[in-house]
C-alpha cells in the first residue's frame, strides 16, 4: 500500500491575518450583516406563527438553524426533577442541538469525516462550533481498508481515539506500537510535542472512530501515552466513565479504570436500549457544561422514524447530532432516555465553563 496519507483534516487550520484584503473584508461584512439578519429573523419567528410556518415551509434547512435551542424550566433539588432534568437551582437549563447534516463535512475517498467543531477548512462563525468549555475537536471519521493519516505532529492538546468499528494501528514517536480495537480508547497527551500516525492496516474493512480533542489545563507536561479497553458489557444500560480529571481521579490504573487528564472534563460512554434510560450526576459543584453526541451506525442518519435516538428533556437527537447543554449546576443530574427503535451509543462531556 505504500506510505500512509496525510490528511489535511489532522490539523486546525490556522487563518492568517487578513485585514488588508478587501475582498476579505468584503466577505467578512456580508457575514456580518447576514449574522444580524438572522438574529432579527430569529426574534420575529419567536413572536410570529404565520411567519415561521411559511419560512419553515420555504427553506426547512435555515429553519432549523434557528429553532433548535430549547429552554427546559428547573425544579429545585428540593422538588425533584423537571422534564428529567435538574440543574441545582430554578434557572432555565438551556439545551442547543448540534445537527448531525449541519457539522463540518469531507469526503477525501480515503476518509470520510464529521467535524462537530471548527477543523480543517471547516469554519463556522457560531461560537458553540469553536469549542465548548476545554472540548475542542470531535471528528466522526472512517477511514478507509489499507490506509490512514501519516506521520504528523502535535503539541499542548489531549488526543484520545474512542474505536467504534474495526481496526486503528497507532504508532508515535516516543516507542508506541499497537492495533486499536472496538472498545478500545487511545489517549496521548501531547504536551511538549509527539508525532504519530494513525493506520487502518486491515485490507477487508473501514475503521470507524472518534478523535477527540481537548485543551489541557497545564501546558508544557510532558508528552504521556496510554491505552484502556472499555467493552460493550460495561456500557449496556449504564454510563461508563472513560475519561476524568485528575483532580478526581482516584489513582488506579486498571486496565478498564478511568484514563485520568489535565482539564476538568469527564468522559462517559453508555449503549442504551430502546425504553432504558440512565441518569449522570453532575461531577462538581457549581456551573458546568454538558455535550452529548450519538455515536452513528452508518454514513447518514436513518430516516426519522427508524435508527438510535435519544431525549433529553423535550429534545429528541438522532444518530450524529450533539448537544450543548448549558445552565447545568452541580449537584444535579441530566437523564437520557433511549427513544429509537435501536440501541444508541453516546458519549457524554462533563465540564468546568
């Protein structure tokens, strides 16, 4: 197969300065004004029926991009629960919906990749689509029998691979070598700097995996390599913690323990069963994030009445959209229901602001 391709989706594009290009300042005030455009129109569709059923008829798309945030009212921890939802205080817990078609999109033959957050030639002007807390970087990729990303370099983030289908070889500069499985989390903290490359060897069937990245909470560590193994039976109805804080952490090193990180984010990971549904306490006190993605089972979304889908509060997410819930507040929890007509596999972010 000869050398392993380098994938141009591997590294967050770095925009030069621009502001002596008229043509670019050109750009940037039609997106600025296009930006206030849909603000207003967003406000009328708020107080205007007759308007946002005829917009929702003409273009469904832009409908969508702005009526997807849902306000879930909040019972005191006192009261209980509203809607399954409790945020340690009576403020509304505001749940935006990342669709799974609206994501950063390339088919390179080779690679065939989602970008939930900016990445690549991906460049979105929404804030949520930057980063959200220390989470910077989920990609949904599936890389293609006999070929991967080549050799390429990293520094001062968190890296980790969450294997959903068949086989990764990961090999790095400081001596690692092996072949990543379905339940398999690969973490590398880049810190001072590595190089690695990421290699689909078997010549039979895609891989399809999760590359995730966050930003550290320290920078200059030194560079760390470890590999965890969380199989199907610890997620089935349950919330599986796969990565946390080491400010949490309890210090055990199991082979299926809690891979510990420098940032205040924990990762879960759970398969659902339709009609089940599970329950994360929120890990601090205080304000904190929550994004949850639906892992997917094919290339597109199923049609609206078949695959895995999932419900939080009154939000319904199929497979490939996220969610940024903000508002959350610890102690508190968020349910999730399995709604679909199949199991759904979702990972689950728990974050500082």
């Amino acid at each position: 197969m000869g050398e392993p391709r380098v994938s141009s989706n591997d590294v967050i594009t770095n925009f030069a300065c621009t502001e002596c290009d008229p043509c670019h300042i050109n750009t940037l005030c039609q997106k600025g004004m296009l930006e206030v455009f849909t603000a207003i129109l967003a406000i009328a569709l708020a107080f205007s029926s007759p308007i946002r059923a005829n917009l929702q008829r003409l273009s469904p798309q832009f409908f969508s991009k702005v009526s997807t945030t849902h306000y879930h009212p909040m019972a005191s921890v006192a009261n209980g629960t509203s809607n399954g939802i409790t945020n340690g205080t009576s403020s509304p817990l505001k749940i935006t919906k990342r669709p799974w078609n609206e994501r950063g999109h390339a088919d390179h033959g080779w690679l065939y990749t989602y970008h939930t957050f900016n990445f690549a030639s991906y460049h979105s002007l929404n804030p949520y689509h930057e980063s959200f807390g220390p989470l910077r970087v989920i990609n949904e990729d599936r890389v293609e029998k006999g070929t991967g990303f080549g050799l390429h370099s990293h520094a001062e983030f968190l890296i980790w691979s969450y294997i959903v289908d068949g086989e990764l070889e990961h090999r790095d500069s400081m001596g690692n070598l092996e072949t990543l499985r379905r339940g398999d989390v690969q973490f590398t903290s880049a810190g001072t700097g590595i190089r690695h490359s990421e290699y689909n060897r078997n010549e039979s069937r895609d891989n399809h995996f999760l590359q995730i990245w966050a930003k550290p909470s320290v920078r200059g560590l030194k560079p760390s390599y470890s590999t965890r193994h969380y199989p199907d039976e610890m997620k089935r109805e349950r919330l599986c913690r796969i990565m946390e804080s080491v400010e949490r952490h309890d210090g055990k090193e199991g082979e299926s323990s809690p891979i510990p990180l420098h940032a205040d984010l924990s990762m879960d990971a759970s398969i659902l069963s339709p009609g089940n549904s599970v329950e994360h306490k929120i890990v601090a006190e205080g304000k904190r994030k929550v994004f949850v993605h639906v892992v997917m089972s094919g290339k597109k979304q199923p049609g609206s009445s078949s695959g895995a889908k999932l419900e939080i509060g009154d939000m319904e997410l199929g497979e490939g959209d996220g969610a940024y819930v903000e508002g959350a507040k610890g102690p508190g929890s968020v349910v999730i229901k399995s709604i679909g007509d199949a199991p759904a596999e979702f990972v689950l972010f728990d974050m500082n602001e």
